[in-house]
C-alpha cells in the first residue's frame, strides 16, 4: 500500500493583542477612534506631543506608532528621526493634514512604513494598522486554508493516471506550494506536502519507464518539449522576430529555484513561462549537449565522433564544444546571425563579465551565456561542511540561490538586455534530487562511476523499484556502449552504492543533491521567456 500523507490541520493558538502608540497634538478629539482600535483587538496608548511619545517607548516596546506630522514644536519627521534611534525596528505609520508632494516625498525618503492624510476616518486607521501588523499573519492564514482545501482534492486525484501535461501541472502546483508554505512559516503543512513526494516519484517512474522510449520512438506524436526542441521551438522565433535574443541557461536550476527567483525579475520584465523535459540521463554532458546541439545524445555521437566518439572520457571534455554544437544547429536552421557565448564557472569569469556587460551582449543575432553557480553549489555541499551545513535542504538552497542571483553577473545580464530591450529566453538543462537512500547496483569493472545513472555490461540494482533499467541505448537514443551494456537510472531519492564501499557512499553522499536520474526535480524544468517592459 503506498503511503498516504496525514491530513493537515489548522488548530491555533489565538495571537496576542498587539500595542499601538498613537502621537498627536490632538489626542483629545481621536477617542472614537482610539476605543474602535481596542475593539478591534488592538491595545492604544496615547501621546500628544513628541517629548511623551519618546518617554513611553523608552518604558515599554510597541508594536506600531501612528506620527501626527504636524504638531507645536517638534514635527512629525524630526520626532520620527528620534523614535528610529530608539527604536529602530518599529513600525511608523505618518498621519498629515498636509497634501504636499514634497511632504510626501520626505516622508518616503525617510522610510515611513504607511502614509494617512487628515481627515481619516477610523475604518482607514484600522487598515493601516491591520496591513502592518497582521498582514503576514493573514496572508499565511490564507495560505493554510487554501492548501488545506487543495490538499484533499490533490489526495482524490492521485489514482488519476497522468499524461506529460498532467505530470507538469501536477509538479508545477506541488512546488508553488513548496515555495509558499515555506516562505510563510508552515511547517507543519510542509511537512504534509512532502509527504506526497514519495508516491509521486513512484508514479512519475512507473509512467516515463514506458512514456519517454515512446516519445523517442515517436518524435512526430504527442510528447512534451525536450532538451533538443529548446533553441527550435522557443529560442529561434524570437530571433526571427526580433532579430536578436539572449539565451540563458542556468546550470542545475530547479523549478522551486525558478519560482523563487521569478519575483525578482517582474520589475523588469513580462514573465511567461513553460516546462520542456531533460533528456535522460538528466546530466550535463546528456541534457546540455542535447539543449545547445539540438540532437539526442547517440546523434551528436555519430555526427561528431572526434567530439563524442568512443574512448572520449565522461567528463568535462564532453560540454567543450558547447558553442559549436550551438552555431550548427542555428545554422542548420537558416540563423546566419552572429552567435557569443561565454561560460561563468568562477568568480574571476564573473567579474570579467560584468566588465564587459555592453559587449558581451549582442544587438543582433544569439547571446548565449551558461551560469555554472548552481551546479558548483549542489556539487560542492559533497565535498564542503560549510557549504552542506548552509544548504542542508531544499529551502536553504533556494535561499541560497536567491542571495546569489541578486548580486550575480546573471542578474547584470538580465538588466543589460531589459535596458536595451532584448528579449531573454532563460531555462535550465537539468535540476537535481535531495538524495538520502542508497541503491545497492551490481556492476562489473566496465560501469561508469556515476552516482545516479550507470552504464555498463550486466549493471543491475539489488531493488528494482530503486532504479529503471534499459538494456537497450537505441531506446534512450544514447551512444552504443558495445554488446550487452545497460543503462541504469536512479529513481527517487536514491543513489548508487557498491556492496563492497556501502558505508563509505552512504557517510559521503547521503543528503547530497545529485543528477542524472528519473524524478520531477531533475527532468520538468521551466523555460522563461522574458520580454523588457516598456
């Protein structure tokens, strides 16, 4: 029986009654409204000159101060200034009869939280006050019972059998909640979400053991975009509009990552967005070779044998020759445009990009870039305490990835082509699974080393509900690995173990984010297109 998630609930404690400190020169004639705030479960406390207000927040801690701007002596701004001294973090909400744009503008300059003019009526206060202080707590309110609703009706349609686009609105809906509920604080709901993911990566195996040999089988019939129909379907037509395009692909960048990073890019850009699949395995060499050449993996073998043929190591040699797999395809398409491309792995390879932004990105024809920093950091929390202390999971990685594109060369691109109005298509060869259950996989001495994906002659898993295996490379379109070479692909959370290093793989690689298998995470993966605004 497969596990079934218990139902969330929404038992709390009720909030506490928050403290309002309300300074005017007028306090006498705002009672209606002083006692329409305590009914509203909210305790006030009056001041009316600034001299009092500053001696009741040096006695006590409030939750929000509504600032009368102008009163005898000091006004609401110089008295502001004090307050911010003594209490920095507290709210301020400006209460004036004045309508100046001047007065205004000062108010916003010196960072007032919210802005009343005179008169107000106590419905008006009321909001102010509710927007700061609870609308975070209303927002996650909101956010609970709305997951809860959705939940029952997400565990009713889990015996639905799913096609490519059930499969990409499901996984898209589950790691928009993923996001929300963690960013709203609810970690019991979230743990309830992550309850389902289990089954789902069950299920999502079961259907592509027979669903992806098909789509390659039937390139002409109903499939969903893949890694090799990227530069095709989404990046050509914007060259043929436009005449120029940016393309952007982000090393390793999961949905959840893009749904954390989207927000950021609204004030610059029309944000549309679909899903293409990776190709198996889900790993550099396979999904970013195919993406840039548009060819499976077994083609660009054949077609360019010094490049991929036998004997070429599995390693970094493969992806050097991103750029010419790039300008075949476009040339082969009928681009006879000009074609950049730069790849940013380091530090020193960002820098050098942000130096040379203007150039770096062309006003006619293909500016492709390819961000490594994603990767690295999946990679890296392997090999790296710090790094595997700082991104101990999913959250914590996307926090990470958002520190890191607000102060990245990727987001000075992204500027530079929104500033001179080049439309970006930004998308990801292949995003990774949170690993934490060894796969025990038999193997002679031929297999490759890989710890979600292995080739090799009689390669098998001790469990096969760890692994898919296809014993065939026509079927994955892969290169031919000689007679009696199977292709082994993790499934789930799991990652490869020999008997013999058992203790070893599982204290190095347990709770390693890692790639090359068949789940959501690393197969469906967003493909933007971003227009500058106007």
């Amino acid at each position: 029986m497969p596990h079934s998630p218990a139902s969330p609930s929404l038992t709390r404690a009720p909030p506490a009654r928050k403290s309002v400190l309300w300074v005017d020169d007028e306090a006498d004639l705002l009672e209606s409204h002083r006692i329409f705030l305590r009914e509203s479960g909210y305790d006030v406390e009056m001041a009316s000159n600034a001299d009092d207000a500053i001696e009741l927040l040096r006695r006590r801690a409030f939750d929000v101060v509504l600032l009368d701007e102008q009163m005898p002596g000091k006004r609401g701004l110089e008295a502001y200034r004090e307050l911010r001294e003594l209490a920095p973090n507290v709210p301020v909400v400006m209460v004036t009869k004045s309508e100046e744009d001047a007065t205004l503008t000062e108010a916003i300059g010196a960072n007032v939280r919210d802005y009343l003019t005179k008169p107000i009526n106590p419905r008006q206060v009321l909001a102010a006050v509710r927007r700061i202080l609870d609308g975070p707590r209303i927002r996650q309110q909101a956010i609970a019972r709305r997951f809860v609703e959705r939940f029952r009706a997400i565990e009713l349609e889990r015996a639905r059998p799913l096609n490519w686009r059930g499969w990409v609105e499901r996984y898209a809906e589950l790691m928009t909640w993923d996001v929300e509920l963690a960013a709203a604080g609810e970690t019991g709901l979230y743990e309830s979400l992550r309850g389902l993911y289990p089954d789902m990566h069950r299920e999502f195996a079961a259907y592509m053991a027979t669903a992806y040999p098909a789509w390659l089988n039937d390139l002409e019939g109903d499939r969903p975009p893949l890694s090799v129909d990227v530069i095709s379907e989404f990046l050509l037509p914007v060259l043929q509009r436009n005449g120029a395009a940016v393309f952007v692909v982000v090393d390793c960048l999961r949905l959840d990552q893009w749904l954390a990073l989207e927000p950021l890019l609204a004030p610059l850009f029309d944000v549309e967005v679909t899903h293409h699949f990776a190709v198996l395995p889900t790993a550099t060499p396979y999904s970013r070779n195919a993406l840039f050449s548009g060819l499976f993996p077994g083609e660009i073998a054949a077609r360019f044998p010094d490049w991929w043929g036998p004997g070429v190591r599995e390693d970094e040699t493969l992806n050097a020759h991103e750029r010419e797999l790039l300008e075949a395809q476009l040339a082969e398409a009928g681009h006879r445009g000009p074609v950049r491309y730069a790849k940013i792995s380091t530090a020193a390879d960002s820098d050098e990009l942000d130096r040379r932004l203007n150039s770096a990105i062309a006003s006619e024809g293909v500016s492709a870039f390819v961000f490594n920093f994603v990767d690295l950091l999946t990679h890296g929390r392997s090999e790296s305490a710090i790094l595997y202390e700082v991104a101990r999971d999913e959250i914590a990685l996307r926090q990470l990835t958002v520190q890191w594109f607000q102060r990245s060369a990727l987001l000075g691109v992204l500027k530079e082509a929104a500033r001179r109005k080049i439309t970006v298509l930004l998308t990801s060869d292949h995003g990774s699974i949170h690993c934490q259950t060894p796969a025990t996989v038999y193997a002679k001495r031929d297999a490759t080393a890989n710890l979600r994906y292995k080739f090799g002659e009689d390669v098998r898993a001790e469990r096969p509900d760890q692994a898919l295996m296809f014993p065939n490379a026509d079927h994955l379109r892969l290169p031919h690995r000689g007679m009696g070479a199977h292709t082994l692909l993790a499934t789930g959370d799991s990652f490869f173990v020999y008997p013999t290093k058992l203790r070893e793989y599982q204290s190095r690689y347990r709770g390693s984010f890692l790639h090359g298998g068949v789940t959501p995470e690393e197969m469906i993966l967003p493909v933007a297109l971003l227009t500058p605004r106007r």
